[in-house]
C-alpha cells in the first residue's frame, strides 16, 4: 500500500486519475476514475481512516480489504464491489474498485425520496448482499447510500466491505448512519448492518436522514445514540419494518428472514394489479408484557411483536417518539431531534402557580427573549368558562378519538398515532402555518403531574435540542382535575420555539396532555395568545 498525497490535478497513487466526483457525505466522497496504466474505468473512494486500521501495517490492511470484498464477490458476482487496489494518503484511504453499474444511491436521494415501492426494492437487493455477507461471517459496518448503487433497472451493488473488519472500533466514516452500538463504542455485528438498512430505508422515503449529520463525529454519534427518531410519515406499509430495523436494542432489532417476507409482500403486492395479496403484511400485535410508565406525550412503550410467517421479533410500536411528543409533520418539532445551536436568551422564569390553586395563575407568561417581558392573558376558570361555542375564526372539532376542540379554520390532524391499550396521540395542524397543537391520551401515568414533567425536563435535556426550560413546573387544576404546566424553548432545524405543555389526570393512571408549539418570535402575537387560550378554554376530552 503506497503512501500518496492526492489532488485533483494529479493521480492518485501515480496511477488513477480522478475524473468526476459522484457522491459526497460525512467522512467519504468517490469519483469516477481511470486506471492509466490498463485504461480502465474505476471508482476511487477515499475515506476517513478508521483509528485501529492507523495502527496495523499497511499491507496487512490492504490484504484484509481485499480478501473480503473478493470473497464475497465470489458469493454474490455483480452485486458486490471488489476491491482491486487500496492507497494510503494520510488520514483517509482509498479503495479502488471497478466501476459499478448505475449511480450511488446518495446522488438518487440529492432528487428528493422515493415511493415505498421502490425503497422496498431496493432495500431488498441490499438485504440479499447483507445476508450473503453474514453467512460468511463478514459484517460491512460502513453502511451508507454512498456505499449502495442502484442500477435504472433495479439492480443494487453493495461497496465498502472491508473497510471496517472485524475491529471493535466504531465506524469513523458516515456517523449518521452508525448504530447506537456503534456510536458508544462497542463495535458491531450483523445488527449493526440491519440499523443501518433501516435508516437507509427511512432517508428514501422521507427525504431526510433518520439522525442528521451534526456537524462532527462526537456530536453525530451523540445524537445516534441518545436522539429518539420520528416515525416515517410516508413508508406506507413498509412503516413496520424500517421501525422494526430501528430499534435501539439490537436484540430487538427485526432479523434479516422477517424483513425479507416484509420486503417481498409489498413488491409481490405491487406486481398483483387485479387483487391484494391473499396475505396480509407482517403486523404490529400486543404482547402480554408488563406496560411500561408513561410520561406526557408519550405513546406506550409496551413490547409489540412484527409477525413474519411463523417468525416473532419484539419491537417497539413508536420506536421515534420522545418523551414528550415531537412528531409533527414540519419536520423536527419542539421535542423532537434538531440541529443544536447555542441559547442565546436567558428568558425571565415564570412565576409559579400554587399547588393548592383551582387553575393556572397564567397562561405560559415567560419571554423567549430577556428583554421582553409581556404576559400571556390568564387561563380562564374551567368551571365558569369552558363552553362548546368556538369564537370568531375558529371551529368546533370533534376527533373520532372523542375528544374536542376549538381549532384555526383550515385545521386539520396531520398525524395520529395509537396504541392497543387504547393510548393515541393526534398533532393538529394546518399546512404552511409553523404551530401546531398535539393531544395525547395516556393510561400509564404516574399519580403526580408534576413528578410527570419533571421526567420529560430530563429526558429533554439529554435530546441536544438546544433545549431550556422556562420558569418552574406548576401544579394546577384543570377543569376540576389535578395537573401540572410546563414551558420550553427548543431549536428546530435553526428555528427556535417555543413549547406549553399542559398535563392533566382524570384518573389513577390515566390523562390527557396538551401541547402547543409555535416559533417563539411569535409568542406574544395577539393570534398565538388567543389560539392557546382558546385551546385551554375549549378542550374536552374524549373519556370525560
């Protein structure tokens, strides 16, 4: 392996000239090439050097490499990119191999997503190499879409093994992709390849990645390992499985034979024009576990189960839902993961209402900036004030979960998800306006509403969010029943909002939450304030 310093004015190695870059991401970029001295048409993919292959002699790397990719571009001929030639150029290296048929996968999604149909196609051709590739004992442990090129006609070449071996380093090469094992330091096996299919998979059908890149290795893998992610909103029946592959646990993650069937049914689904397939698609189904406790805004974590045949993996149903909601169809919402700039406000704290009051002194009154200091209007007495009649420019909305509201005209649920328990959650909202109003319904919660937030303030600290809390917890009655407000201030991909979230029981375990999100800029509007007071004023819930 030959020590090289590379430009794009000269050869790499004195022998491959670079011709066309094709695919840029974190820690990786390849062009087009050709090999000078046979003539031949290459791909040169340099990488960043992972710290174990630094310490191992340089021919003892280049051999591994290759013997890998040859090896499994013995088991799977055409669909594996074998590795001919291995340059060292300080930190990166250079893999050289022959050109692939198609383009990278990461230049297909520089045009937007994909249908489910195709995601499912192509995620199948990968798995196939993947499970080839485990077979042989080989894990690729680099996996990204710049490592996946899809041919016009459908066919996928895998590229990258060997890069990483059988080190228990983590990968050092596209950290967005890395597995929540990876990103702590414990290595990886099989597993790891599954995690990443499935975030493969969920950036071809929602256009973003699972995790974004955050800008560095420490703070992408950080936000791998601690991030929750949002259900897809756009995988259709391929939703189960990319959510089956993202499980966290990676004992629980779905194995490879149950997302295979999965894969299968929905292209053989395609293919059948005059019927649906007599089979219905692997399914989520509850298991007898025990429930876990829920915070506000969260959707039960119990143990579901992804059916495949006579195959049963444990799963979770909302693998990307965090503690206190974030699933909004606008992208990254006040609780959900986001880019992570620095406060710049230290906002005023809200004073706090006594446990003993019969409703919330305020509606949330503190200011996202510390130079500004007006008040919301105070929340109206529910015992006197709580009415069905909805005031000018907005509508009565009766959801089929039973709940109500007085909503914006033009609002509408853009997202709802449910639980077998009979938990839901349902994020209104109205295309083009950046607020939206989320209602979850939970039955695990703890007897203490404040004790109940004081568990999303710290899980929401850890979510590198740019997350700050305003003001104290306040214990409140709301409409006769026992709860408890929180405020916050959150970054959503560079736009900073502000949250209130309200919380309320109606029972032992069991209650409702409110939660209104809107860019803090617009706090103070007359039109923000009154649409939360109108919210706090009109909401009854579906089991009161």
């Amino acid at each position: 392996m030959v020590k090289v310093q590379v430009s794009t004015n000269e050869l790499v190695a004195g022998r491959y000239r670079l011709l066309e870059g094709v695919h840029h991401e974190e820690g990786r970029e390849g062009w087009h090439g050709q090999d000078v001295e046979s003539e031949r048409p290459v791909t040169l993919t340099r990488s960043r050097l992972p710290a174990h292959l630094r310490e191992e002699a340089e021919l003892r790397t280049a051999v591994r490499i290759t013997r890998e990719s040859e090896a499994l571009g013995l088991v799977c001929p055409g669909r594996v990119s074998v590795v001919i030639d291995v340059v060292e150029d300080k930190d990166f290296l250079w893999t050289v191999t022959a050109r692939p048929e198609g383009v990278p996968l990461s230049a297909l999604l520089g045009h937007g997503p994909v249908d489910y149909v195709r995601a499912a196609r192509i995620g199948l051709g990968v798995l196939d190499v993947l499970g080839a590739a485990h077979q042989e004992g080989i894990t690729h442990g680099d996996l990204s879409p710049g490592q996946v090129w899809v041919e016009e006609r459908g066919g996928v070449t895998v590229a990258g093994f060997g890069l990483m071996g059988a080190s228990a380093s983590p990968r050092v090469t596209a950290p967005s992709y890395a597995s929540p094992e990876q990103a702590r330091g414990e290595g990886g096996g099989p597993a790891t390849d599954l995690w990443a299919l499935g975030a493969i998979m969920y950036e071809m059908v929602e256009g973003r990645p699972a995790i974004r890149d955050r800008g560095g290795l420490e703070a992408t893998f950080r936000a791998v390992e601690r991030l929750p992610i949002r259900a897809p909103l756009s995988a259709g029946p391929l939703g189960p499985a990319i959510q089956g592959l993202l499980r966290r646990d990676p004992v629980e993650r779905v194995p490879e034979s149950v997302v295979r069937e999965a894969l299968t049914r929905i292209l053989k689904a395609e293919l059948d024009e005059d019927s649906m397939p007599t089979e219905t698609l692997p399914v989520f189904r509850d298991l007898d576990a025990p429930p876990a406790r829920r915070v506000w805004g969260k959707v039960p974590l119990s143990r579901p189960v992804l059916l495949g045949g006579a195959l049963a993996v444990t799963v979770v149903c909302f693998a990307g839902l965090t503690a206190a909601g974030g699933l909004s169809e606008r992208g990254t919402s006040a609780s959900g993961p986001a880019s992570s700039p620095k406060v710049s406000a230290t906002p005023s704290p809200t004073p706090s209402a006594s446990p003993s009051s019969t409703v919330a002194q305020q509606a949330p009154s503190t200011s996202p900036s510390p130079t500004s200091s007006s008040s919301a209007p105070a929340s109206p007495s529910p015992s006197h004030t709580l009415t069905d009649d909805p005031p000018t420019g907005f509508f009565r909305y009766t959801a089929p979960q039973g709940f109500s509201v007085a909503l914006p005209k033009g609002w509408k649920p853009v997202r709802t998800e449910s639980s077998a328990d009979g938990s839901y959650r349902v994020t209104l909202g109205a295309s083009g306006d950046p607020r939206t109003l989320v209602v979850t319904y939970s039955t695990q919660l703890t007897s203490d509403p404040v004790a109940v937030w004081r568990e999303v303030d710290t899980s929401l600290r850890g979510d590198s969010i740019a997350y700050e809390r305003l003001g104290d917890i306040r214990a409140i009655t709301y409409q006769g029943y026992k709860g408890a407000d929180m405020e916050w201030l959150s970054t959503n991909d560079g736009v900073r909002e502000r949250t209130f979230g309200r919380g309320y029981l109606i029972g032992d375990h069991e209650g409702f939450s409110l939660r209104w999100t809107t860019p803090a800029a617009d706090w103070d509007t007359a039109a923000d304030q009154a649409a939360l007071t109108t919210f706090l004023r009109t909401f009854k819930g579906g089991s009161q």
